[in-house]
C-alpha cells in the first residue's frame, strides 16, 4: 500500500465529519470504510495508524489541513 493514499483516506473523513474531527475519529472512519484494503496490506497493517499521522503532517505543510483553533487537543481540520 502506498502510505500516501492515507492523505485522501483523511480528507475524506473529515469531509464525512463536516470538515473537523479528532484523530480518534479519523481513524475510526478510515478502519470502516478501509478494513479490507488495510488488512490486505501486509507488514503496513501493523503501522498504519502512525501511517495516518505521517500523512497528516504533510496536510499540514501543504496548508491542506490543520490543527483546530477550536481549543481541543488532536482536532483536525480541512483548510
């Protein structure tokens, strides 16, 4: 798999949690609608959640995503 496929797999579950989310949540959206594609993925299975914050990093530096100003620790949201 490649990790940069977890940068859509995130913009796409903030969008279905209209545009902000914790990461707890992220994860969560991206274990239901991506079981399958993860499971299959090999040794990346095992890493795949600190996988979800590498991406997110790289959101951040393309100012695609950010950290909330809303105030609450590990809240993530689109740009």
């Amino acid at each position: 798999m490649d990790r940069h496929i977890l940068a859509n797999w995130i913009e796409e579950a903030l969008k279905d949690l209209g545009g902000i989310g914790t990461v707890l949540a992220v994860n969560k959206h991206i274990w239901q609608h991506h079981q399958q594609e993860l499971e299959a993925s090999g040794d990346f299975f095992f890493k795949w959640q600190y996988e979800v914050r590498w991406a997110a990093h790289k959101l951040k530096e393309q100012g695609r995503l950010r950290l909330s100003a809303r105030g609450k620790r590990g809240l993530w949201e689109l740009v």
